[in-house]
C-alpha cells in the first residue's frame, strides 16, 4: 500500500470508529495512555516522535476526513524529508539528537492562551525537557502548503528555534532569575582559565550560568516584542507575550557557549573567554532601548556594589553586556563587516558570539567605570 493511501486509510478508520489500530511497525501506532485526545499516531522513519490528529472536543471544529488525510500525509512527506536532509536544519538536528519533541499534533485551528491563532505552536507536556509542536491544519490549507511537503519542511524547521527554547528551559526560571548563589559560583583565575580545556571551560559557564550569570534582561523591554527571523529584517509577532524573551534568551546562553569552547575565541579574543569565567562578567543579555542608537554597551557596577563571590570571597565589579536587538551597526562601526548591517536580533549564534567576543575584548578594561554607570542611568529601558 503506498504512503498517501496508508495514511488515508488510518484517517477513516479513525473518523469511522475512532478505536486504536493495532498495526505492525511499518504503520500507526496506538498512543500512550497520555495522549487521550488525539487519534493514533503515525510513525516517521529514523525518529522517536509520531504525528497525531487531534480529535477535538465534542461540539468543538474538526477536520473533514479528506482534507485530514492531505494533511497528515503532507506533514509525514515533510518531516521524513527533514530527516533525510536533518545536517541542513540545525534547530531539527540539535532537537533530534536530544530527543526534545515529544509528538507532532495536527489540529483543526491553533489558538494561544490568549485566543490568537497561528499555523503552528510549541507547547510544553508534563515530561520533562520534551515538547509538542501544534499544526493547524486549515491553516495549512490557507498557506497554500497543502500537497507540497518540499514547501512545508523548511517552514517547519523554523519552529524548532522554539522547540529547542522550551525544551530546554523551566517554565518556572523566570521566577529565579533575580536571585544568585554568589557562595557558590565557581569562580576562576586566569591561571586556571588558561590550563583548562574546551570541556572544563564549558563545565564551568554551565555551573556559573546556574549560579552567577544572567542572560535576561531585568527590565522585560522585550515583553510582548516581535522576534526577528536568522539573517533577515523580517520581525515575527510573538505566540506569547514572552515569546522574544525567551528566545534570546537561548540565543545568548549558545553564544556564550561557543565563545568559551570554540577555539577561534580563544586565539582571537582571549579576554573575552576568561572575563566570562573569572567573574568579570555576569549579566549579558539582548534588551532593547529606544533612545539610544548604540548596538552593543559594557555596563560596570560602581565599587560601592562590588560583590564578594566564590569559596575565595574574591570582591569583584562585575559588568553587564547589552545587546540592543533592534540596532544595526553603523557602516563606520567595527562591528559592520561582523554583522552585515542586520539588526543585532537578527544574527546567527555565530555572529552573535562574535559580536559579543569583540564587545568583551574591546570595552571590557577600556571605558571607565564612572562613565558607565553614568550612562546606565540615562539608558535602561523604560
């Protein structure tokens, strides 16, 4: 039986009884005991997670059986594709390879907590570090990706940002974000810095991003703010108020990542590397600020807010680094040829991590201290 009248086949049969299939390997799967609303799941080859289609609430929209079957046979064809080709999406890769996506729901319409709908949507489940991503399938149908599964792939591989984000977050950090374990932040010198490796380097921005460091903005100035697309000037509106929050958030935690462990970093911005270990700084974030046209700023707590940190009690004026999201570097900044005119919320992780480096690098010992906090007054975000 081909793909198309398999699927067909399992849509009916739901629509007709709406009784689990017991089948073999190569068709649907009955669903677990937790997933009550949805009809049986239809595997993909080479991953872990199953397409189901939501079966609604009695009286709620549902999909007419047809137009069911186009639509799950569209997003299978779409998702065994991205399998094929998963080196080409780095988002579906990384969430594969962390097994971070629970199941794929194709539902009639996707509706947030706020009754806005969108085509598609990331919600968490009760299983820790797992996601499910939401397909509405009228929408489907509306966008023209109905039948075009080549279409459909790469549209689907952008919603895996959000996957990899809500994955790999708690619902409840938020909550924490104010509060630091100064005691035990692992602090280093740069004599321990320097004989360590890229893994033990990373080990530790793990533990002081636990402990130490944050990568929010205080000020929510990106609360109910649109997120712009990788490499364009296109701005998304956000699903949830802190849609944009959130994911920036990931974006700065994968930069700092890189800028630790990549060995470029380290043989081109040296200071960059240690300043993000030895305490120097403790706060980096993206934020947006409207009265100032600056894309990247190094803010120094002043000396009477010095922080003794670590099982040493060494006293510290950490800094702060801001990134204006919706800044572009001047055609005379440094930064230019970095970032390619684009907004700063616009760049890779790559390029973030490198603009990120060379703010470190430059500004970290340049400016002084009094000037920054000057300017902080004039400058958070209202």
């Amino acid at each position: 039986m081909s793909h198309s009248r398999t699927v067909a086949a399992v849509v009916l049969g739901w629509f007709v009884s709406l009784a689990p299939m017991a089948t073999g390997n190569e068709g649907p799967q009955a669903p677990s005991q937790e997933e009550a609303t949805t009809s049986v799941g239809y595997p993909i080859p080479g991953v872990s997670f199953q397409v189901f289609l939501g079966q609604g609430k009695e009286g709620e929209e549902t999909i007419a059986p047809t137009l069911a079957s186009d639509v799950i046979d569209t997003v299978v064809q779409a998702f065994d594709s991205m399998v094929q080709h998963r080196t080409q999406y780095k988002r579906f890769d990384q969430a594969l390879t962390k097994d971070m996506l629970q199941k794929v729901v194709i539902e009639p319409r996707v509706l947030n907590r706020d009754g806005k709908e969108f085509p598609f949507l990331v919600a968490r489940t009760k299983q820790k570090g797992k996601v499910k991503l939401l397909i509405n399938a009228l929408r489907l149908k509306q966008d023209g990706y109905l039948d075009h599964p080549e279409r459909l792939a790469p549209r689907l591989a952008k919603e895996f940002q959000w996957v990899v984000s809500k994955a790999s977050t708690n619902p409840k950090r938020e909550k924490a974000l104010g509060k630091r374990d100064l005691q035990h932040a692992p602090i280093k010198t740069n004599a321990e810095i320097n004989a360590m490796s890229s893994e033990e380097r990373e080990r530790t921005l793990q533990e002081l991003l636990t402990t130490y460091m944050k990568t929010v903005d205080s000020y929510a100035s990106l609360m109910n703010q649109p997120y712009y697309e990788i490499g364009t000037t296109t701005l998304t509106e956000p699903a949830q108020p802190d849609s944009a929050i959130k994911l920036y958030d990931i974006r700065i935690r994968e930069a700092l990542h890189l800028i630790v462990t990549d060995p470029y970093f380290w043989e081109n911005t040296p200071k960059a590397v240690r300043s993000l270990l030895n305490g120097k700084i403790w706060h980096v974030t993206f934020v947006k600020i409207d009265d100032r046209d600056w894309t990247t700023r190094t803010r120094v707590v002043p000396k009477d807010k010095a922080v003794v940190v670590g099982k040493k009690r060494l006293t510290i004026q950490p800094a702060k680094i801001l990134v204006n999201y919706h800044r572009s570097a001047d055609p005379n900044d440094p930064l230019f040829a970095e970032t390619r005119g684009l907004p700063m919320g616009a760049l890779s992780v790559e390029r973030l991590a490198r603009v990120i480096a060379w703010e470190i690098q430059t500004q970290i010992t340049e400016k002084s201290m009094r000037g920054h906090v000057a300017e902080d007054e004039k400058s958070e975000p209202k």
